[in-house]
C-alpha cells in the first residue's frame, strides 16, 4: 500500500522515464510470458504437426482471446479505480473494488465457459474452419475454454497487484507458468503424441497454477492490501459495482471490438485454405509480442495517470505521455529492424512447412505498420484509460475496432482485390486511429476535468 502512494511522489524526485520503465519492463516480461503461451503452442504445433496445427492453434487462440475480452476490460477498470483510490488514499474503496471484482469476473467466466462450450461448433463453422485442421481446432478451443476461469482469476489478482504498484509479483508468478508450459508442450505432444490436445492442456494447466500461486500470495499478504478473504468480503458492492462497471464496459467493449474485428478477418482468411490460415496465425504471433510491449506502457501510463490525477498533479501527464510514446516507438523501430533483415529464421522458428515458407514474406511489411500503429496506440490509452472516460473508451471502441478495421480490410481485400494482404494491411493501418483520438482529447484538455 505504501508502496502504490509513492509513485505519485517519485515523479517530484527522479525521471519520469525511470519510474514508467520501472513499472513497465516487468509488466512487459510479465505479459511477454504470458504471450508465450500460444506462442509455444504455434511453434511446438508447427514443427511436429505442421500447418493443419498451426491452423488449429490460431483460430483456437482467437477464440480464446475473444472470450477473455470481459477479464480483459474490467480487470484493467478495476485495476484504474484502484489506482485512483489508493492515490486519493481511499482504502475502503480498494476494498470493496477488490471484493467486487473477484465475484463479479469468476461468475461471468463460468456463464461464458458453459455457453461457449454449446456453441462450441457454431463457433467453428462461423470462422469458416478448413476442414484439415476442424477436429484440431475442436479440440484446442474446447479444452481452452474448460480452462477459461483461470485466465479470469490471473488477471484479478495482476490488477490488483499492479493497481497497488507491484508489478514484479505478477512477473514471477507467470514466469514459473510458462516455464511450465514449454516444459509440459513438450512432454504432451513431442513425448505422448498427444497432438494439438496436448498443447492446449499444457496451456491450461500452466495458467491454473499461475492463479493459484497469485492466489495463494495474495490471501499471505492480505493485511497489507486491506482484503481479508472472509466470505462476506466477496459480497458485490452496489457503489464498486457501478464504478467496475461503468469503466469496465468500454474496455471490454474496446477488447471485444477488437478481438471480433480479428475474428471476422480470421474467417475471410480462413476462405484461402489451410496455408493462409497457418500464416494468419504466424501473423498474429508476431504482432502479439509488440502489442504486449503497447498494453505494458499503456497499463504502466495509465496507472501513473490514474494516481496523479487523483492527486491533481496535472503538469505530471504530458511528461508521462511523452515518455510513453517515445519508449513505444523505440522498440517498434528495432522490432521491425529485426523483422526486415531475419524474416527468414523468423518464419522457419514457427514451421518447417514449404508450403506456408513459400508465402510467408508477405507478412512482413503489414506486420511493421502494425508495430507503429501498436507503439502509438499506448500514448492515446494510457490518458483516456487513466482519466477515466467510459464515453470516449466506448467511442474509440467502436470507431477503432469495429468501422476502420472491418472497413480498410474489406476496401483493401475485396474492393481493391489485395485478398489476404489487403486484410492484413487495414488491420495494421486501423491501429493508428486511437493515435488521433487520443491526441484531439489531449489537446482539448477535458481529461483535467475529469
């Protein structure tokens, strides 16, 4: 607790820049590790099953990211109001918040997983599944779906922990999972032959014992973040409630947006067959990795606005801003150094299939826009996120995720005739929308207001 109400402090004593890459770089590792999840599914998949698996592992993971779409957004609420609360020094708030989100996002997972689970094969079918990797798939989305409420309960528990400023204990508690989950892909489909199952098992498993050892963390240190774990103390508190929901819908809309408008380019890909479908998912992965580095800088910048406008330290947020985008932007540009010059090994790391290789450079030029569209992304959110604003969330939401992205990658794909590329290019080209929404409420100076 002490240690939250000193970052607003910090910023009057040493750089702005080494307080965010503080908080950052191990939520950037943090999240770096959560990514390798599916990312070590595609390649274990691809290089011992080839491109029906790696098919399989990426609409499975679509999907998967879809559905965490409401853990996703109230958690990163929770995880705002929290740190407003605790800049503000209103503990009995944090506490009801905390209680309030552990009820509310458990009970919507299991709504989710049981629902899902039934509709299992319409999902399949709307997604246009080539029927090479079907029972692949099938079998990937349904045990990730048995595993959804550990996804839900990780993801409390890191809000939590990071909307009180301790962005280290997340780090460790998902580095000892992922280690895991290499360990156990390899002994689940190299060993046992369990194929495309076993990937998805040994992601499930990893992810229950990182909630369980959050879990088990939190309830040890329970004194110091004012949450006793008595069963009253999960009761839903009408006021928390309101506040969770109330910023949590926009973000889950703007994740749900997002996620959905990937969905939808996902099944017009998935009309090219199997080998466009594996590149699809050798696309995402690669852009997953800089859009982990765009939600650390935005979770880290949005945390630091968050607490100094609970402090009405106005003058901080620019700075906070600036060194946000400049940190993003930085690493775009030696990420796509990287990609331009080592595409080659890139590609061959994720499967030795001639057929998927043989296309593959094509990615290559959508995937660099999209690292700068992800790095400016993290300036714009890490205000209208820290602020607080439901409306403009909601509005970014829908002007980003669903009506430019759909929009260019139709006009490219269909209109222009560009296929798959032209998908590929209005996803990277739509990421520099919040860029400009971003800047326009900035310059109206309506988030001092806020």
């Amino acid at each position: 607790m002490a240690k939250q109400a000193t970052m607003v402090n910090d910023l009057t004593e040493g750089s702005v820049a080494k307080l965010l890459l503080k908080f950052a770089f191990p939520l950037f590792i943090s999240n770096a590790l959560q990514a390798v999840y599916n990312i070590v599914d595609m390649i274990v998949v691809g290089q011992f099953i080839g491109g029906a698996g790696m098919s399989a592992v990426s609409i499975g993971g679509d999907i998967l990211h879809l559905l965490t779409f409401v853990a996703m957004g109230f958690s990163s609420a929770g995880q705002v109001l929290i740190a407003q609360d605790v800049g503000a020094k209103r503990m009995d708030n944090v506490r009801h918040t905390i209680g309030t989100m552990f009820t509310f996002l458990l009970g919507i997972s299991l709504v989710i997983s049981v629902i899902c689970f039934f509709l299992r094969d319409v999902m399949l079918k709307l997604l246009n599944t080539p029927a090479e990797s079907y029972q692949y798939t099938l079998d990937y989305t349904v045990t990730c779906i048995v595993g959804l409420i550990f996804i839900y309960g990780y993801n409390i528990i890191s809000a939590i922990l990071r909307g009180m400023g301790d962005s280290r204990r997340p780090f460790v508690f998902i580095a000892i999972a992922a280690v895991m989950n290499i360990i156990l892909d390899v002994v689940f489909v190299v060993c046992c032959g369990m194929e495309v199952f076993g990937a998805a098992l040994a992601t499930v498993i990893s992810q229950a014992t990182s909630f369980i050892i959050a879990l088990i963390y939190l309830h040890q240190h329970k004194e110091s973040f004012g949450f006793d774990f008595r069963p009253e103390s999960f009761k839903i508190e009408k006021m928390a409630l309101k506040k969770l929901v109330a910023l949590g819908v926009p973000m889950a809309i703007q994740s749900a947006a997002i996620n959905i408008s990937k969905i939808v380019l996902t099944s017009w890909i998935n009309l090219s067959g199997v080998v466009y479908s594996a590149l699809s998912g050798i696309y995402n992965k690669i852009n997953m990795m800089i859009g982990i580095v765009s939600n650390s800088f935005t979770t880290a910048g949005s945390s630091m606005v968050g607490q100094n406008l609970g402090a009405k330290k106005y003058e901080r947020v620019p700075r906070i801003m600036k060194t946000v985008g400049v940190c993003g932007i930085s690493i775009a540009i030696l990420c796509s150094i990287a990609l331009a010059f080592f595409s080659g090994p890139i590609f061959n790391l994720f499967t030795p299939d001639q057929n998927v290789l043989a296309i593959a450079s094509i990615l290559v030029a959508p995937a660099i826009l999209n690292f700068f569209g992800s790095a400016t992304r993290s300036i714009s959110f890490s205000l209208i996120n820290g602020s607080g604003n439901t409306k403009l969330n909601f509005a970014v939401a829908i002007i980003d995720g669903m009506i430019s992205r759909i929009g260019i990658a139709a006009l490219l794909g269909f209109g222009v005739g560009m296929g798959c590329q032209g998908f590929w290019y209005g996803d990277a080209l739509a990421g520099f929308m919040p860029l400009v929404i971003g800047m326009c409420y900035f310059i109206s100076g309506k988030w001092k207001k806020r």
